[in-house]
C-alpha cells in the first residue's frame, strides 16, 4: 500500500496509517488475494458439477473479498472501546438468531445451522465466534483486575451458551475449535493447572458423548482411528492431491483430483493448491498463517492492557487453530472437521467472521502513543511498568 500521509496530518485516517501494523495488514491482503486466486482454480468444476455458470463461485468469492476488505478496514478504524461494544451487540445479535435456528430452524443435511436472509444462507455462528473471543478476553481480565465483579461466572457462561447452541445444531468442529481458544485464555488469565485438568475431562466427556449419540462424529472418528482411507473419499482424495501435486504442483488449471471433490472449493481448497501448486506452495501458506499468529502474539505480549492483550491473542489464537484444522484434515492427520480454511476457502458466512475477526485484530494491535506518554507522565520515573495495569482510557 501506498497511502501519503504528513506526520502533521491529524486526520482519521493518517492516525490510522501511522498506527496500523502494516506487516500484519499486508500479511492479510496477502491471503485474500491469494484466495481470489486459488478460487478461479478451485471453484468452476464444482460449479459445473452442480449445473451453475463456470465461474458463479467465483464471483461470489470476489464479492465476499471484497466486502469482508471493506468490513476489515472499517472496523481496524476503532478503538479497544469501541471494538468491546461492537463485540456485544454482533454477539448477542448472532446467539439470538442461533436460538431461533435451534427452535424453527430449517435442517439441511441433518443440521440446523442457517438462516435465509435477502435470498443468502447466513451461519450466525461463523460471526459469533471472534467477538465472542472479544468478550471472553474482557471477561477473564476483569476477574484479575475486579474482584467485585462475577467476571469468571460470566466467561463460564459465554462459553456455556455459545457451545451448547453450537452442540444443538449439531457443529462438533467448531465446538472444538471454540473450547481450545477459551481454554488457552483461561490459561493465559493464570487459572490454576487443576482447573485446566478439568476443563480437559469435561472435554473428553463431551467428545465422548457426541461420538456415541452422533452417527457421522462416529463415523469420522471410526474412519480416522483405522487408518483405512478409502481412494473414493474426500479425504482419501485430498491426500491423493499432496503426492501427484509434488514438491511443484502440476500447474494452474491441470488438477483432476477436483473434479472429485464436491468441497473442492471450501473445506478441501487447500488439497486443490497442493495439485496444482504442490507442497512448496502450502507450506508458504503455512508460513504465513505462522507469521500472522506469532505477530499477533508478539504485539499481544507488549500490550500492557490486559482485556486487550487477550483479545489480541484469542483472535489471533482462534485464526491459527482453525486454519491448523483445516490444513490437518486436508493431509489426513485429523478426521473431517467441515472447518474452511480462513479467507481463502470459499462461502459467505465463513468470510465475513473471518474479515470481523481480523477487523478487530487489527484495531486492537494498532499503537497507541498517545496513551504511552499519558502513562510515563503519571507514573514516577523510577517505577517500572505494570504489565497488570489497566489502561482506564482505552476501556
């Protein structure tokens, strides 16, 4: 990007230009484009196998692109203040439409988990997911700056409405992905390890209880542990794509293997860059799902305001683990997840959370100078930093 700004200029947006992390904001561009790439070779054979126009995905993709671009950059303009506000009311919004699907919800391939809204099939869940990482963030931070305030009963009861509603649709993979964010920041909010132990058996548990009451989780799992993968799955097929694919990949627009996979153009995108870009070109993506999350984490760890430290790292945490699931399942080394890949599979819903998430991850990484110098003013110059302090002017 090329913006021209005069230090002088005290305009939103030269505030904004000179606060961004430009290598994260680069970082991420970089993956919406390389999915707008990616999607004109993944997703003509599906749309052709489902009797659509060749390239219906990817209009489609370049539309959500762009308008998750749009949504990223308006919300990257907000303070940590204003990205909390948000986060409520996206998130009791998103819960409140999750309850309507679980009551008169229509069921689609045995679940409940859309809603048609202006002709579109619209996942609540896939928008809840990050501002509900928002506010669990807030919540384990106020338990260790508040004692008067119930913060570690509300955390325990974001987390319990959030993936019940998820388990009734039923969405055992997104359940998953949901407990492992929330229990890193129970983790990084110093709960004692015990604790941790618990949370891992009533995971367990949970696990356990889905596997003998849901017949596909039974399925897959079953599927996964014999190690038997037949070549006509989507999995058998997506491992196929990493050997013929190679080191270099067969070239744009020569892979097969595609034309076999109904999820080509979602789940199984990154078996379909394996093909046809071969296995130097995933691990340059790997790399920079990498350097996302540990850039992200870096600037976590130098934030001094504890709510949004732990914003920083859930997101940035929520965003690895679903693309480590995503690229896990492709190469066969976890069951099927039905998880996408962020910002490079196709479909709406996904992309819009995935944009609101990086939104506010980049608002939340931006610097804030002015209050560092309102900080070292108001302290003695002799009194070091704590990292345990809040910063009242960005709640």
């Amino acid at each position: 990007m090329s913006l021209q700004f005069s230090r002088a200029d005290r305009s939103v947006l030269a505030i904004w230009w000179f606060t961004i992390d430009r290598a994260l904001l680069t970082a991420i561009f970089t993956l919406v484009v390389l999915g707008i790439f990616v999607s004109l070779a993944a997703s003509p054979s599906v749309a052709e196998t489902k009797g659509l126009p060749a390239f219906y995905f990817v209009k489609r993709h370049v539309f959500f692109a762009a308008a998750g671009a749009v949504v990223m950059l308006a919300i990257s303009l907000l303070s940590p203040r204003s990205v909390r506000r948000l986060a409520l009311v996206v998130f009791a919004v998103a819960i409140a439409v999750m309850v309507f699907i679980a009551v008169d919800g229509e069921t689609i391939n045995g679940a409940r988990r859309w809603i048609r809204l202006l002709g579109l099939s619209v996942q609540p869940s896939e928008v809840a997911k990050p501002v509900f990482v928002v506010l669990a963030a807030w919540a384990f931070a106020e338990m260790q700056r508040r004692k008067d305030v119930p913060a570690l009963p509300m955390a325990i009861a974001l987390f319990a409405v959030f993936s019940s509603l998820l388990v009734m649709q039923p969405d055992i993979g997104q359940t998953l992905l949901v407990t492992l964010v929330w229990g890193a920041l129970f983790l990084l909010s110093g709960m004692p390890l015990v604790w941790a132990g618990v949370l891992a058996g009533v995971a367990a548990a949970g696990l356990a209880v889905s596997y003998a009451v849901l017949e596909y989780v039974q399925k897959r799992i079953d599927q996964f542990l014999s190690g038997e993968v037949s070549d006509t799955s989507q999995m058998g097929r997506a491992y196929k794509s990493f050997t013929r694919g190679g080191f270099f990949g067969q070239g744009p627009g020569e892979g097969t293997i595609k034309l076999q996979l109904p999820d080509a153009h979602t789940d199984f995108i990154f078996a379909v860059i394996a093909e046809e870009y071969g296995v130097i070109a995933c691990l340059a993506i790997v790399l920079l799902f990498a350097f996302i999350v540990f850039r992200a984490l870096v600037r976590a760890a130098r934030e001094p305001d504890l709510s949004v430290r732990y914003a920083i790292a859930g997101l940035a945490l929520l965003i690895g683990f679903q693309a480590l699931i995503n690229m896990g399942v492709n190469v066969g080394l976890l069951p099927a997840k039905g998880m996408t890949l962020p910002m490079i599979s196709s479909g709406g819903s996904s992309m819009m959370g995935v944009a609101l998430g990086f939104g506010m991850l980049l608002a939340l990484t931006r610097r804030r100078p002015e209050l560092a110098r309102l900080r070292r003013m108001a302290r003695p110059t002799d009194a070091p930093a704590s990292a345990a302090e809040p910063l009242s002017e960005t709640k």
